[in-house]
C-alpha cells in the first residue's frame, strides 16, 4: 500500500536507505561478509576464469556499476550484457564461465531466456534476485536475494540500490574465497556499505525539496543529458532511463570521456546536462577531468546540474544547481549519486502531471520476448 505517499514511486524512493540495509543485514559477522545463501559454493568460485553479468534496463545499469566492484576485489574479468544481446550473438561460455543474472522481478523472459541459454552451454549462473522464488533463480545454481521488498512503481528505484549492494557483497564474498581481497580490505568496504544507509537518507533529507523546485522549473525542458565517469558512468546512464522513462523527456547517458568524441556537438545554450563529479578525495585525478568538462559545457552556454560531495567547492563557479552527497569511497558513490537523480526524474514528471507509477507503454515486469 501507498500509506501517505502520493505515488508508490514516491514510496519506494524513500525506502532506499531500508533497501541497502536490509541486503545487507544478517550477512556480516566480524567484518567479513557471510552470505548464507552461498554456503558449500566455494569451489564454484575458485573454479570460474570469467563472469558475464546479463541483465535487462535499470538491472543492467545496476551490472555495470558491479562491474567495477567485481573486477576491483576478485580480479576476474567481468562483462556485462544485455541479455537479449548475449542470446543471439553466439557469445564464447563455457564450464569456468559464471554468468550473473539481475532481475528484480526474476521474470524477465530476456534475461530468463538468457540464463537458461548459459546453463545449456555449460556455464554456472547465479541470480541476483528481489522476489522469492520468481522463475531466473529457480533456474540458477545460485541466488542471492535483494531485499529491497516489492516494488510496484514501474521504474525500478529501490531495487536498483539494492542489486547493486548485492553484488558489492557478492564481490567481496568471492574476493575472500580467491584468496586476492585481504580480510583488512573486506572490512574496510564493509563498513562502508554499512554507513550508506544513513547516507542516503541524508541525500533524500537536504535535497529532495531543492530538487523538486529546480525540476519544477525544467517541466518545458525538452531534452536532459546526464553525464559521469568511471562508477558515475551507469550512474549517468541510470538518469537518463529514469527521466525517459516516466517524464517522456528526450534523456541520454554518456561517459564524461566520450563528450569530446561526440556528444559535445549536442551543447548548445540552455541544454540542460547532469554531471555526476568523482570525489576530489578518492578519484582526484578523474575529478579534475569531469571538472574540464564541466567548463567545456559551460562555454557552450549548457545549464550544469552538478552532483558532488559535500565540500568540493571546485566545482561552484561552474554549476547552476549543486546536489550534494556526503563523503563516501569512490565504489560506493553510485549508491549515493543515483539517488538525486531519481528524486529529479520524479518530481519532473510530477510537475508534467504525469503517472509516475505507470508511464505509458511500460509494464515492470516483460515476460515476453
Ligand atoms: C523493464 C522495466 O521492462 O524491465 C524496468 O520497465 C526494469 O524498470 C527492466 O529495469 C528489468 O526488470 P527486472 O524485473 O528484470 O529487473
């Protein structure tokens, strides 16, 4: 049920900080990630050479930020694909290959085909799921379960924090196992993990009515790019879908390195672009690039809506709107990044007067081919 909220959108946002918390509870002791789900699977971890993430929309963006995670604490090499792509291509799999699916509904019949697909090819899979018992992981050899509790909006949200703090603990889980993450390293990003709850919602406490205001303003805009880099680039991507999705606005992703590639040629005055900013802390070097290309942006006459960590002040000449994200290791920044953005796709499509839970032509759960 809604209880007081005005949409179950609106609901689920809120409910960010619930959703990594309770992914995470009940799976540390000590420091060191315990998923009880994976007991007696060490020798499937020890055994895998390559992962294939295959996912489909919000999922997939939620795989790339994994990715990194994936690639950081196990030193296996990592692919994500959408999983109707990786189907039909034929693609290279085999007995050490672990193929992960995400879905929040577990029903997905792109990303069930694609599963099912893997396993005819001999290949491992396990499933990063958030319904109990949905039809991908029955069909996995592993699940590991979000809980981020049913989401009913259309667009994903919650569940989307909540996958990506699945394959966090995913990665730290098999980083142990290959013997490559020490238990110092693990703890570490354990207690990271731990404090985002708390992070989040301080995002969703100081900027929420900001955001709603400033977007508001942009309910004529007509076209909205979103920009990041590194773990901010499926960030990016994710802000983009969101805003297609329930505002109908014109929305694109790109790597901030790819801007002088292209899409520069798309800036003009008043084009609306996100910046998703690395910390200046932990990704200082990135964080001047992205800076570079604000200023590039900005001499075009572009309106910058900057996301930064609280204090980075390099960034205020530049910028229109400042969202701010309290300090968090650059891996964990998607978690805190993501969630102005879907505060800001919301209340756009709030100010359009638009169904936020069900856009046109969209279902939440797309059981056919
Ligand atoms: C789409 C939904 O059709 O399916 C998206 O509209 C969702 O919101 C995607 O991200 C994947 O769904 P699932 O259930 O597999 O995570």
């Amino acid at each position: 049920e809604k209880g007081g909220w005005s949409s179950f959108m609106a609901k689920e946002v809120s409910e960010e900080p619930e959703a990594v918390a309770n992914t995470i509870r009940g799976r540390f002791s000590d420091g060191a990630v315990t998923i009880p789900e994976l007991d007696g699977l060490d020798e499937l971890f020890l055994g895998i050479d390559r992962v294939i993430v295959v996912a489909c929309g919000t999922a997939a963006y939620a795989g790339m930020v994994g990715k990194y995670a994936l690639e950081q604490w196990t030193r296996v090499p990592v692919d994500v694909e959408l999983a109707h792509e990786f189907r039909y291509r034929d693609p290279v799999i085999g007995p050490n290959t672990l193929v992960v699916s995400i879905s929040q509904s577990g029903e997905t019949m792109d990303t069930l085909m694609a599963v099912k697909y893997a396993r005819e090819q001999g290949a491992k899979t396990l499933s990063i799921c958030n319904t109990q018992g949905a039809t991908i992981p029955r069909e996995s050899d592993a699940i590991v379960y979000t809980h981020a509790g049913p989401e009913v909006a259309v667009a994903s949200t919650k569940a989307f924090v909540a996958q990506i703090t699945a394959l966090y603990l995913l990665a730290l889980h098999v980083g142990r196992v290959r013997g490559v993450l020490s238990a110092e390293d693990s703890a570490e990003a354990v207690s990271e993990l731990e404090a985002i709850p708390a992070k989040i919602a301080r995002v969703i406490e100081t900027e929420q009515e900001h955001i709603e205001q400033f977007a508001g303003w942009m309910a004529d805009t007509a076209s909205v790019l979103f920009l990041g880099r590194h773990v901010g680039y499926p960030i990016a991507l994710e802000g983009a879908l969101k805003l297609k999705e329930i505002s109908y606005i014109h929305a694109e992703g790109f790597a901030a390195g790819e801007l002088k590639h292209g899409p520069i040629a798309l800036i003009e005055p008043g084009q609306a672009v996100f910046v998703i900013v690395p910390s200046p802390r932990g990704a200082a070097e990135l964080q001047k690039k992205v800076v570079s290309n604000i200023q590039e942006i900005r001499a075009r006459g572009a309106r910058v809506i900057a996301v930064a960590e609280e204090g980075d002040v390099s960034v205020l000449p530049f910028a229109d709107e400042v969202l701010r994200i309290p300090l968090a290791a650059p891996l964990f920044e998607p978690l805190l990044a993501v969630v102005p953005l879907h505060i800001f796709a919301m209340g756009l499509a709030t100010a359009k007067g638009l169904d936020v839970d069900q856009p046109r032509n969209l279902a939440k759960s797309v059981t056919v081919e």
